[in-house]
C-alpha cells in the first residue's frame, strides 16, 4: 500500500510527487505522457532550448527529481477509481491495481481541438490552445483569437500588449459580455470580427492566413499565429463517482485542493481552480500534497494487532 498516489505527469502532479517525496512519502505517480500542458517530453526539451516559457524548465526539472526515486512512476493508462473501505484502489492498464490512503488527481483538460483544413497539420506551428502560455512570443507580430469565452477576450487583450495586431473572431450570436469584454475599444491593435467563422487555415512550415467568412463572403488574413478558445474538456471521468463535479466536468475543490471524497484532493486545469498556466499549475500541485499530507497525519494507519499466543 502507497501513503499516496498522484494520478497525471503535467506541472501539477509532478509538483505534488516532489512535495510528497519531500514528507519521506511512499508515493506513486501513475502517468502516460509527462509534461501536461507544457507538453509531451520531447517537444518540452525542445521549447526549453528555443525558448523561454515560464515553468517548463521546472518541470522538466521536477520530472528528473520524482523518477531518480525507483519504483516512484508507472508509465501507464488508468482505468478505473474507487474507494475501499478507508483507501483508496486505482486501476490501470497494465500494471494491475494499486492501493492507497489518499489520492491527487491531477490530469488535466484537453482543448476543444479547430476543426477545419490546415487546423490538424499546423498544431503547435502557429496554431495553439493557450494564449496565456505563448503571449510573449508574439511581440510586434500579428495574431488571431478565435473564442468569445472570457478566455479569449482575455487572451486577446494580453496579446495586444506586445502584438502589432491581434483578431479576436467571434463566431455565432453569442455576445461579448462582463468588464473585459467592454475594454477592448480602448486597444487600438485589437480588430473584433463579429459574427465570423474559421474556414481554413493557410500555411507551408507555420500558419500564414486564415480564411474566414461571414455572410458567404469569404476573406484572408495575414497571421503569424492562431490560437483558438473553443472551450475544454476536463479529464475527470474517473472520479464523477467519488467527487462533485460542476456542470462542465470540473472537479469542485475547496482553497484547500480537497475534493468532497475525504482523502481525494485534485489540482490544475481539471479542476475549478484551473488558472492555465504552468506556475499555477505547479502551486496547486504543492497545495494538493499539503493538504494531501495534512490528511495523512490526522488519519494514521494503525496496524492490524498481531493474533495472541
């Protein structure tokens, strides 16, 4: 039986392997891809020596750290979560079932992918899921937003800090509503395309245009890069029958990381608390293992009395 096991290898989950390893923790972290939202390993090793985007090198940094520690990781898929009796059984693919007192589950949201042509082969060549992470990349160039969530209202808005010209295309009817939303006539370098739709996207080696169309007038924009805000999805599905989800599929937590399942705890872009980016990411993580910690020590294992003579 694990004290803990962390369920997700992005900037959360290793945060919170390397808060528990520091408690002298038996902690197991169950994984198939490292990096989350900064990425999968290689593509993070490459943007750590092209680029600077903030955490991905504490990542990469806390990854070594966790699996320098034998047995600390599995590579696998899980399948299945319940409680049994006071702990807690996690199912995976290939490693059969393991065993714990407390659980973090820590893995994440996936974009609603664009789906038009171009979209698929230009994925991280022009075309990105996250403005928050990528904004300072695009000082003095031109950019899209596609979305008109607050994610995207506010993603253009950071984008128009640096960029020469930012697009936030808002598709369908839905309108631009709250504070945000009302400041944006005050950015000179932010043009808002009401009522318009990606058709393609345009592009050799990185994006180039898109087209878009309203009315079935179709026209061509000039952009260096694209970053669409179409909603995300939480990998949550494996605790909808222990914990409290909103209407979304986000897990509810309290400030503490704790789910509504006593020893459950949760944390980063899966969870209500998502605040997509890497350093957050990494806060929460830290958080979940305290409080994760802090459950541990309030509820001891008490070994079996051993039978009389």
């Amino acid at each position: 039986m694990y004290d803990m096991i962390i369920l997700g290898g992005g900037a959360a989950g290793l945060s919170a392997a390397l808060y528990a390893q520091s408690k002298q923790l038996d902690v197991l972290v169950i994984y198939e891809e490292v990096g989350g939202k900064s990425g999968r390993q290689q593509h993070l090793r490459q943007q750590a020596s092209e680029e600077y985007l903030a955490g991905v090198e504490a990542v990469l940094q806390f990854e070594r750290r966790v699996t320098s520690q034998a047995g600390a990781v599995i590579r696998d898929r899980v399948v299945g979560l319940k409680r049994v009796e006071d702990d807690f059984a996690v199912d995976t693919q290939l490693h059969s079932q393991k065993i714990a007192r407390a659980v973090i589950v820590a893995t994440g949201a996936s974009a609603i992918k664009l789906d038009v042509p171009g979209a698929r082969a230009l994925t991280n060549h022009g075309i990105g899921y996250s403005v928050t992470t990528h904004a300072h990349l695009l000082e003095n160039k031109k950019a899209a937003v596609i979305g008109t969530t607050l994610r995207a209202v506010a993603g253009a808005i950071e984008l128009a800090r640096t960029a020469a010209e930012v697009y936030l295309i808002a598709p369908g009817k839905r309108e631009l509503a709250g504070p945000l939303a009302r400041t944006l006539p005050r950015y000179p370098n932010i043009t808002v395309l009401r009522n318009y739709v990606v058709r393609e996207v345009l592009g050799t080696t990185n994006v180039e245009r898109l087209v878009v169309e309203r009315d079935n007038e179709q026209s061509f924009l000039r952009v260096d890069a694209v970053f669409a805000d179409l909603g995300l999805l939480p990998n949550s599905s494996i605790v909808r029958n222990l914990a409290e989800v909103d209407p979304n599929g986000f897990i509810v937590v309290d400030d503490f990381n704790a789910t509504s399942q006593p020893g459950l705890f949760a944390a980063g872009d899966c969870t209500t608390r998502f605040g997509e980016h890497t350093l957050i990411a990494i806060g929460e993580g830290a958080r979940a293992a305290q409080s994760a910690y802090a459950y541990l020590l309030a509820h001891p294992l008490i070994p079996a009395p051993e039978p009389a003579d």
